[in-house]
C-alpha cells in the first residue's frame, strides 16, 4: 500500500480525500462537508442494525444517518458529546475504484 495520498474526489458539491500515514490501516478521510469541527472515528461493521441498538443501549443518540462509498452510515454521540461514526461494508470493492483517482481542483 502506497503512504500519501490515494484518492480525492469531487462529486455532489463535495470534496473528500483518503491519505494513509503508514502501511497498516486506518485511512485517514478528509471531507470538505462535515459540519461540526471534531473528529469523527468512523468504524465498520458487520451488522448496522445490530450495531445501532447495541450504541443506543448504552446510551448513545443517533445524529444521523447518511452513505459513504461503502454504505450506509450512522453518526453518534454519548452522553458527554463525544462522536463516532458506524457503517457497514456493502460495497467492499469501492475503495479499490476510487484508488489514485485525483479529480482537478
């Protein structure tokens, strides 16, 4: 896996990035449309719907729902604000299309 950046695109009045700081994971996203300022960990897995009630019986609130290139995502937020982002991987193979795209500035 290359170290830097491996995709940016620009679609639907938004920009989003993807760089990796190491050979291991995570991926970093850059996203131009994030409204709140902090950062956000987003995780994958492998049921949402389960995922969801488990979050929301700890007490966590759903923010919101929205998609990401590989699927459906849910934002979260615990009782003392802080955030984290669930999806699960409905289309694994995304990553790979986007991988060295760079969309003009």
């Amino acid at each position: 896996m290359v170290v830097g950046g491996l995709w940016k695109i620009h679609a639907y009045d938004v920009w989003v990035a993807c760089v990796k700081l190491s050979n291991k994971e995570p991926y970093i996203l850059l996203a131009n449309h994030i409204e709140k300022k902090d950062l956000m960990l987003v995780y994958r897995v492998n049921n949402l719907d389960k995922a969801k009630s488990e979050l929301q019986a700890r007490g966590w609130k759903e923010q919101k729902s929205l998609e990401i290139p590989n699927g459906p995502c849910l934002t979260f937020r615990d009782p003392a604000s802080n955030s984290i982002v669930i999806y699960e991987n409905r289309r694994p193979n995304v990553m790979n299309d986007f991988k060295g795209r760079m969309d003009a500035s």
